[in-house]
C-alpha cells in the first residue's frame, strides 16, 4: 500500500508539472494513471462503519469513471496520430 502510496504522490506532482505544459499525450496518460491508481488505493480500504462505506465506494467510482474517461481520450488521441 506504501508503495501504491508513494506512487500516487508522485504522479500528483507529474500531474502539476504537465498541466502548465502542451504534451497533452502525456498528460493523458499521467491522468488515466493517477485515476487507475487512486480506484485501487480505495478498493484497498476497509470502511469503519456504513458512512465511511458510502463515501469511499463513492471515491473509487469517481475515480474509475474519470479513468474510463481517460482511457477513451487516450485511445481517441493515439488513434488521430
């Protein structure tokens, strides 16, 4: 999880470097990543009551929504170059 952890941060700082730059590609990637990642660290989590279920079961789904969105940009991207 530590490692997932450290991964996480790490892509939070790529995604503030790429946000000022135009290499959309790689923004892309980096966000469909930093997404894919997130759902994980979430699914890793042991809720501590029903509220807590709620609320990250609702952060998971987030974040794979944003990581399927991500994913069809990339493909769409690739396909165009």
């Amino acid at each position: 999880m530590t490692t997932l952890m450290n991964e996480i941060e790490q892509l939070e700082r790529e995604r503030a470097r790429l946000a000022e730059t135009d290499q959309v590609l790689a923004r892309v990637r980096c966000d469909l990543r930093y997404h894919q990642a997130k759902a994980e660290w979430l699914a890793l989590i042991e809720p501590w009551d029903d509220g807590a279920r709620v609320i990250v079961s609702g952060r998971r789904l987030m974040h794979q929504f944003f990581a399927d969105h991500y994913q069809h940009e990339l493909e769409q991207l690739e396909g165009a170059a």
